[in-house]
C-alpha cells in the first residue's frame, strides 16, 4: 500500500498512540477537580501549552485547546459576526461555511494564476469597516504558500485583526508570527489525534468564545480532551527539523514529476512558493474519479480536491479560483506525502500506466 493523502489526514505516530493510553490510563481525573489527584491532568495541560507556545514563539495564555481546525477556524471567524470580512477564495470550507453561520458579509479575494493571495489584493478589499482579514497559510488543495508575513504586516496596518488558518502549515513550514491575531491549528495534520488541535488569540484582543463555559479561563468551555492533549503534545515533540523534512519532500516531489515527464500530467500550479509534499495534478482528458479508483484498486490512494469534499460532486473551489474551468478541476488529483513517503518512482509510474492505458 501507498498512502499518498497525507494532507487529508496524517497517520498517527506510535508515540502518539502510546501517548493517548497512556493518558487514558493514568490522567484519568477531570483536570478541574479541586482535590491533588487532578493536579497531574492540570500539569500536562499546561505542559503541552507551553510546548505549543514555545514552538510558536507565544505564551501559554494565547493557545486555547479545540477540536480541530475546524473550531478553531469557527472560533476565529466568530469574533466578527454579523461584519464585514476579508478572506482568500481558496480558503478551507469551514472558513465559508463559519462566514455564512455567523452572517459575515464576505469578500472573497481571488488568487492570482498561481494559486497566491497577494497583499495588494487583501488591501484592495479592506474596508473601513472590515472587521476580520482571515488568509490561509498553506492551501490543503494545491501546497501553495501564501506571503502570510507580508499580509499580516499590510493589514495591522490597516488596524485590523488577521487571522490565519495554519491547518495545512503547522508543523511543515517554519511559521512568523508577526502582526498574526488568530492562528487555527489541528492535530490530526501533523501525526497526532483527530479531535484536538488549537487556536492561538494573540495577548490582549478580546474573543468571544464560541463555546462557553468555565474551562479554559472561560474562553473555551468543556472539559478537555485530555488524551487528544497528550497525543498532541507527543505529536509536537516529533517535529524536530522542519527544514531537514522539507528538503527530503522536495527530493521526493522531484523524483515524482521525473517519472511523470512526458506523459501530458502536469501540475496545476508551478510558479509559485509551494510547500513540496502537496503534488496537485491535472490528468488531461481523465476524470479525477476514476483515477483515484483505478490507482485504488493497485493500493496507491490519492484524492480528488481535498478530501473533505470528495463527496460533493461539485468541482474544487479552489482550482475554480485560480481560473481553471469545471471540466478541467475534475481532471485534478492530490498526491501529499508525508513521514513515511520514502520513494515515489512507483506512484508515478503506475500514475503514468494508467493514463496512458486510458487517454490515446
Ligand atoms: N483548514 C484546512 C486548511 C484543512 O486542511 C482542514 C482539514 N481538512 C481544516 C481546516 C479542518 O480541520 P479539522 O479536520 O481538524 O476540523
């Protein structure tokens, strides 16, 4: 088997599952008891926060826990309910999906061909009473890196908060937090739980909460997914060289796109800053469907967009907001590698195998 959808999720890491009985096993009081037995649970949670804020150059009092990224996108996008927003068109569904729950008024800023969101196109948004700019840092779909710094800087100077939706980026790209007010984060990418990710709410800006209750200084109520804490805790400590990975991924893109040449499937972007282990391919004249189904059934597994929509049968989003057509977004597959991707001259080659056999 080829798994190749790591960026529909990542396979837990052993650590990790080790980790999450181990909780289940010994922290089993509620981390909000007053007697000493919930002092462990209260420790490993603040434990696991610092190991967050230390990764992000933040403090433990900005990282709130969550279910995911989608909460956490959810939490963000509440802040301006019922106002006006700014945010990429390519961004993950449920930044749309919270936009429209909360009645936001939004502006959709289009990518340029290549899949960017340019910040002299976030600033040709931007109202007076834009309440909330919110740009992804990696799109899920084609790996594309957006210029966060700079959007960042071009709308604080706009005083307006920005938040990013770092899903697809944390733990894969080195991330600046500079001038970020909201930084969405899930586990379930980076080797560890599904279920339990996180928003980090820079010092000093009011949030709402979307959930409330007491845990959490009454920010975010609940009481918390412990062992989904202490797998992601065990999932951060793996994230050793992000620079050493991103050069091993870039090796193994390279190798891959070799054993493609000359066979007619290209890229569907290639000029822009791309994060290497998110491969988005257009298959010419060959419905997405069925190449995902064809190279199921050789135990290689791909997917069509991203994977949260592969049920719906309308075509990406976000290759329709970079200018491809309906006909041509169903014709793109997403290959991402991960951790255990090692070679990629079989993917290919079977890839190229099937097409050819296919498209005369
Ligand atoms: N944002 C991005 C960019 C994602 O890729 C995903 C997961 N597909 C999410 C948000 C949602 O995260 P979760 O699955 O943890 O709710």
């Amino acid at each position: 088997m080829i798994y190749l959808d790591y960026a529909a999720t990542t396979p837990p890491a052993p650590e990790v599952t080790d980790a999450v009985s181990e909780c289940m096993r010994t922290l089993t009081a509620n981390p909000s008891a007053a007697y000493s037995i919930a002092t462990p649970a209260r420790t490993k949670m603040i434990a696991v926060k610092k190991q967050i804020a230390a990764f992000l150059g933040a403090t433990p009092q900005e990282i709130f826990f969550t279910s995911g990224g989608t909460e956490s996108n959810s939490q963000a996008i509440f802040q301006a309910a019922g106002k006006h927003i700014v945010i990429g068109a390519a961004e993950h569904r449920s930044v749309f999906a919270a936009a429209a729950n909360f009645s936001c008024e939004v502006t959709a800023v289009r990518p340029d061909k290549n899949g960017v969101i340019t910040p002299e196109a976030v600033l040709r948004a931007i109202r007076p009473d834009t309440a909330l700019v919110s740009v992804q840092s990696v799109n899920n779909e084609t790996g594309v890196i957006n210029p966060i710094r700079e959007i960042a800087d071009a709308v604080k100077r706009k005083k307006i908060p920005f938040h990013t939706d770092a899903v697809a980026a944390f733990g894969h790209i080195n991330i600046d937090m500079t001038n970020i007010t909201m930084l969405s984060a899930s586990a379930h990418k980076f080797y560890g739980p599904r279920g339990i990710g996180f928003i980090y709410i820079k010092q000093g800006s009011r949030a709402k909460p979307l959930i409330a209750g007491e845990q959490e200084g009454s920010r975010r109520g609940g009481t918390e997914n412990l062992p989904g804490i202490c797998g992601m805790g065990a999932a951060i400590e793996l994230i050793t060289d992000i620079n050493v990975e991103l050069a091993r991924l870039k090796s193994l893109r390279e190798e891959f796109l070799r054993g493609l040449a000359g066979s007619g499937i290209a890229e569907t972007v290639s000029n822009a800053d791309i994060y290497p282990g998110i491969i988005s391919l257009r298959l010419p004249g060959f419905p997405a469907e069925k190449a995902i189904s064809l190279l199921d059934a050789r135990g290689i597994y791909v997917s069509g967009g991203a994977a949260c929509s592969s049920s719906s049968h309308s075509p990406s989003h976000v290759l329709i907001s970079m200018g491809l057509t309906p006909a041509e977004a169903f014709e793109v597959i997403r290959v991402s590698m991960g951790r255990q991707t090692t070679e990629m001259k079989t993917a290919a080659s079977v890839i190229k195998e099937i097409y050819n056999k296919s498209v005369i």
